[in-house]
C-alpha cells in the first residue's frame, strides 16, 4: 500500500474493529480504547467525531496491528481503504 485511496471515517473504522472482535474500552475525554483479546492488541485512538475523517497515521497505525497480529490479511484489510468495509470472514 503506497498511498491511502479514499477517507475512512471514525464510524466505519470503529465497527470494522468490532467486527474483528475488538472490544470497545472506557473512553476518556481525549482518548478511545479499543482492546482484543486474543492475541491481546491494544489501539488508542484520539477523541473524536464519528463523521470524522480517520488521519492517515493513525490509520496506518491500525493496519499494522491488524496484520502484525494475524487479524485479517492485508487484502481485506484494503478494501476498507478503498471505501468498502469488508467483515472479519474475509481473513
């Protein structure tokens, strides 16, 4: 992945982590948790709007951890790159 093709927002990046099985933590005011439990990832993300437009880095971020962990492979994990939101069966 050379460049990120399209604007993933806040909502559908957050249920795509639910779909993977992440579990939404308690939220502080300038921080969202979001924690799996096998193989044990945590991700912060910062507070935000749902309709928010997810920043580039902290995308990345995301993506690293999910292939790093065997998550989802990086193909499915793309789509949600380019505007589709693939489930967590297309590991």
């Amino acid at each position: 992945m050379n460049s990120i093709p399209g604007t993933v927002t806040y909502a559908a990046l957050e249920r795509f982590l639910l779909q993977l099985g992440f579990v939404e933590g308690p939220s502080k005011r300038n921080y969202e948790l979001f924690t799996h439990p096998s193989p044990h990832v945590l991700i912060v993300l910062p507070s935000h709007h749902a309709p928010d437009p997810v920043d580039d880095a902290h995308l990345l971020a995301v993506r690293k951890h999910v292939l790093e962990n065997g998550l989802l492979d990086e193909a499915a994990f793309d789509a949600l790159l380019r505007g589709s939101e693939p489930t967590a069966a297309a590991q």
